[in-house]
C-alpha cells in the first residue's frame, strides 16, 4: 500500500528545524500541501525568526511541492487562528496537524523556577490545544482529519530534570484520549509519536556516534504512519533509530473489599491481588473503570 497525501493540506508546528522540518519536507515529497510553522526561537523558546521556517518552504518549492510559511507563536491562540486561517484562504482545507513544536528549559525540580514550567506547558501542552482548537471545526464539516500529539518517554517513564517537559509530555496523552472519543464520528483521528532523534534539542545529550543513528527521517517515518487515512487512532508509536514499538496503558482487574473492611490496611493487604496482571486490559475511556468496580461490587454483594 502506498502512502500518499495528494490533495490534503498539512499543518505542522516547530517545523523550521529537526523532527518538524523532516516531517514537512516527507510530507510534502508524498504530495501534501504543507504549512511550514516555526516562531524561530532557541531551543529554549527565547527569540524569534521566520528565516528557518522559510528555508524549509523554499526547499519543499525547489522540490516541486507547495508550501506556507508562518511565524505563529504556538502558546497564542489567536497567532495560531491566524496560521490556519491563511491556510483555509490559499486551500480551503486541513487534513494534517502534527503538533512537533516544543521547547527545554531542562533544571532538577528543586532549582527550577516556576516561569520556566509554565513556558514548557505553555508551548507544549496549550500549543497543541490551541492549534488542534484551531482546526477541529474545520476537520468536523468535512468529516476528515488526523492529528498527531508529539510525546515523550520522559512523560510516560520519567527523566531526571525534565518535570515540566515530562508532565507537559504526558498531559498531550490525555488531551488525545479524549479527542479520540469526541472525534470518532467526524473521521477525525488522533494519535502519538513518542520520538527519539538527534536534534538541536538532544544534541547536548549524546555523543555524535550515537545522534548519527538517530535520524529525523526513521521517526518521521512514524509520524507519517499516524496521519494517513488509513491510520490507526488513539495509538502511541514509539521511533527512533529505526526501531518501532507501541506503548499503551494498561489497568488489572483489581480486587473487592467490603464496605466495613474498606481501610487502608486492607488495601496494603489485598496488595498482591491489586497488582495482579493477570487478566489486564486496555479501557476504552474512563467510564470503563467506574462500570469495571461497580460490575465487581455487584457481583460480590450478590447473596450466594
């Protein structure tokens, strides 16, 4: 099966430099209409150019593609409002968000200053808020779209230093749980790209034999995966260096206790049994929990 996106109009954050670039140019060398967005700052979100962000279209126009360049800032709604109206006037149409925009302000959580937590949600958390705000009437009327939410192991394993791009990482994950539920009837899907690359952002990280592996293009290779029309929904797909793997949460079916046994000493003893994976299973949404342990309660209160 090829993979192609003629006709469909891509929007991709933080795509001036690194993984957002190699996903704009792939997008475009498989025939997709992309905006190239990038506000041009540092690594650490200080400054502002559109330098990179046009390098990029020239390089997708010298190609023989079709591209836009624009400079929203991620974490200003009414920027973003402004990218995808400009899209829709040259256009007329979104398919494609990837949200790959993202900044570091790396510190243990004891040295960090708050400012610095609150840019990294900021950009991160409601930079893909506002941009998938931003498109999701439009994908709604025409019944199509993909989203991708760009992830990290250091949201759903941890990494020392990095508490506010961890958290930021993992609150992308459930702002997509729940898109993947409201989207569903529209043909709109949504789905996770937790890359490992050697970008500016890593580069400090690893030794140049070990970024030499890691490519843009082996997870750009992903995120393509997750946004044509056949992708899957609410899945997380896990690149870098050419290895893929899939992460997903799990929840054991647990144990009952009693109303007048219901103490914390009979939770630490029933601990086992609470932790017991036999028998896990992925929940749909959240109500599968609560319908879970009252399905349990009531099959445990039932006279014998």
């Amino acid at each position: 099966m090829s993979v192609r996106f003629d006709g469909q109009v891509a929007i991709v954050t933080g795509a001036g430099n690194g993984l957002g670039k190699s996903h704009a140019l792939a997008l475009a060398e498989r025939g997709a209409k992309v905006v190239v967005n990038d506000l041009g700052g540092a690594r650490d979100g200080s400054g502002a150019s559109s330098e990179a962000a046009l390098a990029v279209v020239r390089e997708i126009e010298a190609r023989g593609g079709e591209a836009i360049a624009h400079g929203a800032n991620v974490a200003k709604f009414e920027e973003v409002q402004d990218m995808v109206q400009q899209a829709m006037a040259k256009w007329r149409r979104v398919d494609i968000l990837i949200n790959n925009a993202g900044i570091l302000r790396d510190k243990t959580f004891a040295k960090m200053d708050l400012a610095d937590f609150q840019l990294v949600m900021d950009v991160h958390v409601m930079g893909s808020v506002n941009c998938t705000k931003a498109v999701w009437d439009i994908m709604r009327e025409q019944n199509y779209g993909r989203i991708v939410m760009t992830t990290s192991s250091s949201g759903m394993y941890g990494n020392f230093g990095q508490s506010n791009y961890g958290a930021a990482k993992m609150a992308v994950l459930g702002l997509m749980n729940t898109l993947v539920l409201e989207g569903a009837k529209y043909g709109i899907r949504i789905n996770a790209l937790s890359p490992t690359a050697g970008t500016r952002m890593t580069e400090d990280l690893m030794p140049p034999e070990v970024l030499a592996m890691l490519t843009p293009e082996a997870v750009t290779t992903g995120a393509l995966t997750l946004c044509h029309k056949n992708a899957p929904n609410r899945f997380i797909l896990c690149a870098g260096a050419g290895g893929y793997a899939s992460t997903r949460l799990f929840e054991t079916p647990g144990t009952f206790i009693p109303v007048d046994e219901q103490t914390p000493e009979a939770v630490l003893e029933n601990w086992s049994k609470i932790c017991d994976q036999g028998g896990q299973a992925e929940l749909a949404s959240g109500a599968g929990q609560t319908e879970k342990f009252l399905t349990l309660a009531m099959s445990q209160s039932q006279p014998a």
